[in-house]
C-alpha cells in the first residue's frame, strides 16, 4: 500500500466519530485518550494486509 496524503485522508474519514470530537474537548484525559483511539485506527488501516495478498497473517 503506498502512503500518502490521500490515504491518510481516507482513513481519518473512516475513523470513529467520537474521536475526532473528542481531540477538540477542553478535557485533557478526553484528548489523549482520542489521540491514542485515532493513532490506533490509522495504524491499523495502513499496515493491514492487502485484500489480494497470498500469504497467511501470524497470530500475534
């Protein structure tokens, strides 16, 4: 998967609403944990096999 901006904008869209709200809350606890939740989601959208890829994924 090639990473740019454009796939970077697709998986912030798809990411949970929640989050993308709470990262403008005055709360502190609120905005560290949307930052965490919104890291974790594009992390796993970017580096999640590919739909045509052949090889078996390792159980973590």
């Amino acid at each position: 998967m090639l990473i740019n901006p454009e796939t970077l904008a697709d998986a912030l869209e798809t990411a949970p609403s929640w989050a993308k709200v709470a990262l403008t809350m005055p709360s502190q606890r609120l905005r560290e944990d949307a930052r965490l939740e919104i890291g974790k989601h594009l992390y796993e959208v970017i580096y999640q096999p590919g739909e045509d890829d052949q090889q078996l994924a390792l159980p973590l």
